[in-house]
C-alpha cells in the first residue's frame, strides 16, 4: 500500500504532467489536438481517483459542483441525442458537437482529480511544486524553440504573431496569461516557504521558488500581453497586501530594509524586460481598445439574436453571416473567438449554458469565501488570485478558448474547492485521520511527513 503523502505525490504529478504537455503541444488550439487531450484528461483523471480513492464524505460534498458540471455539459451534448432537439436549437456546426463534449467531460475529470487532490492534506502545496518546475521547463522550451526559429512553434508559422514572444502557444496573448499564472503561483510558494518553515520542501523547490517568480514575470513581460501583464501587477499587489505587513512583522530592520530593496529592484527588472515591442504596443492601447469594442458590439448583437446559443464551433458560421456592414467586416472576418468569456459561453451554448457556468464558479469558490477570514494559506490564495487573473485575461481576450488554459483554470478551480471543502467541513475518514496520525508521527521521528499547510 502506497503511504498517504506518496499517493498525493503521485496525482499530482501525473496531473501537472499532463497540463504541461498540453501547454507545450501549442495549448492544444484546435479541434483535432484538442480531443486528443480530453481523452488523457479522462484517463489521467481516472487513474487520479484510483490513486487517491476518495472518501464518502469528499463525493457526498463534490456531489453539487459535479451535478453542475454534468448538467453543463448535457446542454452542450443534448442536441446529438435527439431526433427534433425539444429546445429548438439550430446550432451552426453540430458536427463539433461530439468533439465539444469530450473537451467538457475531460475538463470535468481535470476538475475532480484536482479536487481530490486538494481535499488531502499538502495537496495544493504538492501540485504548485511539480507545476513550478513544469513551468521552468517550458520557459526553456519556449526559449529554445525561438531560438531556432522565431517565425514559428514546433514548425507550425505564427503568422502576423511573428515579431512577439508566444511560449509553446500560437499565441502570444494566451502564453503572456500562462507566465502571469505561473509567477503568482510561485509568489503564494514562496510566501509559504516564508511564514511556515516546517512545511516538508526540498532544496530544488526551495530554488526553483523564486526561478519560477522571477522567470514567470519575465516571459509574461516579453510576450508584450498588455493585460496580462497588468493583472500579474493587480495580482503581485494583492498578494503583498494580503501577506505583505505580517511577513514584516515577522522580519528584523536590515531585513525588511533588503526586501523593499529586492521590491524595488525585481519592479525595475520587470520595466527592464518589457522592451520595445511592449512599449509600442501599449502606445497603441487607444486603437486596439477601438477595435476591441467594435468587435463586442458586433458579437454583443449577435449573442442577442440567438438567446440558446450558435453551437460549439458556430462561431465563425455566426459572425461570418452576421456583419450588418463593411466596417464591420474589416474589424472581424479575421477574428475567430469573441475576445470575452461571457460572450464566448453566449454564443456557443447561450444564456442557459451562462448560467449554468456561472453557477458552477460559484459551487466551487463558495466554500473558499465562505471561510475566507480564516483560511489565509498563501499557496491557496494564490490560487484564487491566479483564477482571478484568467478571468481578467478571458475577459479581454481568448484565455479560456485555449484549451490548454481552460483546463489550467479547472485544476486550480479544483484544488481551491477541494482544500477550503475539507477545512469547512472538518471531516476525515478514520482511515484518512489514522494515515495522518502516522504520518505526523514519523515526521517528529525525522521521517518525511506532510504538514498539516496546503
């Protein structure tokens, strides 16, 4: 029998593995790459559960998000199962149908493998770990594959995206949202490092803490992403606010002193590596904002004619036969996504398929704010800080089109409801309570153990 902490080790891994080879196989953007993930989603996600085998009380709990979920995604698969869809639907393409609703379902067994895994004890901890070091590994790759042919991504052009920084994404928006993420995630790392000097934590994570911030910063920086580079700035402010006064507390004079000199200089870095490209890009902030609202108003009217929805992959039949003149034609026919999450979940599914993804945001970030004043782990925090910060870039752009980012989005989703569900409840299995026992005990013997932190 495989020990408590190891089965959390090893869905955890076997998690942020499969995240990053998405990431790395250009996001999977695409119809063909993109259920090719879904079915290792459903496998990884159930070679998840076989690991952890959760409790009773953990499906008893999940059981509102996941009829939720499920109810999402019948709405998206419904209309394959009948003769005369009884809703009336006319959707654009229902041949994407059945690629739309193994993309869900992947998402949703992203979703519950993460929420196991947070639901145990030094989940979050251990899944922020291994997706640090993943993140480092493809700043490399990313790095590498520039340096060989800038033009492209594993030989694939990128098109009009040729002069800017994309990752391992055809896209430069998407990578920027990517390496804000990850630099939050290390920030709530490293500030748990800082407050909790017992939790269990290798030399290389003790390393790879502050590559990961640093370097996140960095390649969000050069991507030239204007917002996302503005909401890794709220984020990093937020998180200073949160825990900033309590670390200095905690901290002597010369070493508060060389904190707000480190700020000062990791800020000064950070203007250092926007380079031209950024710079130029946001003097042309006033025009691309011009742009960007033509292009909502278009899609805006557009989701209002068609209040269930165009389809999954009806948007570009929708927008195509949708251009009321020339002008609006010239601002879109090269679009193919809305550039706002609550008009992307419009026009694919409408306003039943809205609500039903609003209400399954709110299920699973409930029991956070619920004990919002209590629950202060950094590395938690930051999960929710770097949520917000996809849905500030989804808002603005394709973040959660990306296939890649949408399933980033659900492990987090998942590790946030998983961790403040099991403090809410204060529930454990006697057989979870005697692992852990055991393991505390054999931490104070000078055996590895898993702390009692996220």
């Amino acid at each position: 029998m495989i020990a408590a902490d190891r089965k959390v080790s090893l869905a955890a891994s076997l998690l942020t593995a499969l995240l990053f080879g998405e990431v790395a196989a250009i996001g999977v953007d695409g119809p063909l790459l993109a259920t090719i993930a879904a079915m290792a989603e459903l496998l990884v996600g159930a070679g998840v559960l076989l690991v952890l085998r959760p409790s009773i009380t953990f499906w008893r709990t999940f059981a509102l998000p996941l009829v939720v979920a499920v109810l999402a995604w019948a709405w998206i698969a419904s209309p394959t199962w009948f003769a005369v869809d009884p809703f009336g639907r006319q959707w654009s393409a229902p041949d994407m149908l059945p690629q739309a609703s193994a993309r869900f379902l992947g998402g949703i067994a992203v979703l519950t493998s993460a929420a196991a895994i947070g639901w145990r004890r030094g989940g979050v901890r251990l899944t922020i770990d291994r997706w640090m070091l993943w993140g480092l590994i493809d700043i490399a790759l990313a790095l590498a594959l520039r340096h060989y042919n800038s033009d492209a991504v594993w030989g694939l052009d990128k098109g009009d995206l040729r002069d800017r920084f994309t990752g391992t994404f055809l896209n430069a928006n998407a990578a920027g949202c990517y390496f804000a993420v990850l630099a939050v995630l290390a920030l709530g790392r490293g500030l748990a490092l800082a407050f909790d000097r017992s939790t269990p934590s290798t030399f290389l994570i003790q390393v790879a803490t502050p590559i990961a911030f640093l370097g996140g910063i960095g390649a969000c920086a050069i991507t030239g992403s204007r917002t996302a580079l503005l909401a890794l700035v709220i984020a990093i402010i937020l998180m200073g606010a949160q825990f900033g006064p309590q670390w200095m507390r905690q901290q002597r004079g010369n070493i508060r002193a060389l904190a707000i000199g480190a700020g000062a200089i990791g800020l000064l870095l950070v203007f250092v590596l926007l380079g031209d490209a950024t710079l130029e890009r946001i003097s042309l902030l006033g025009e691309d904002w011009t742009g960007r609202t033509d292009m909502w108003s278009l899609y805006g009217r557009l989701a209002g004619q068609a209040p269930l929805g165009y389809g999954p992959g009806g948007f570009d039949d929708a927008a195509l036969h949708g251009f009321a003149s020339i002008h609006e034609a010239h601002v879109a026919w090269y679009v193919h996504a809305p550039h706002n999450i609550v008009l992307s979940l419009l026009m694919t599914g409408g306003y039943p398929y809205l609500v039903l993804m609003v209400a399954l945001a709110g299920a699973l970030l409930f029991p956070f704010f619920r004990r919002a004043h209590r629950l202060r782990e950094p590395a938690v925090v930051a999960a929710v800080v770097a949520l917000g910060l996809i849905l500030i870039c989804a808002s603005t752009d394709i973040a959660l089109d990306m296939p890649a980012i949408a399933a980033i989005a659900a492990m987090l989703a998942g590790l946030v409801w998983g961790r403040a569900s099991r403090f809410v409840a204060g529930a454990l299995s006697i057989q979870e309570e005697e692992e852990e026992r055991r393991l505390l005990t054999n931490g104070s013997a000078g055996e590895p153990a898993t702390s009692p932190s996220a």
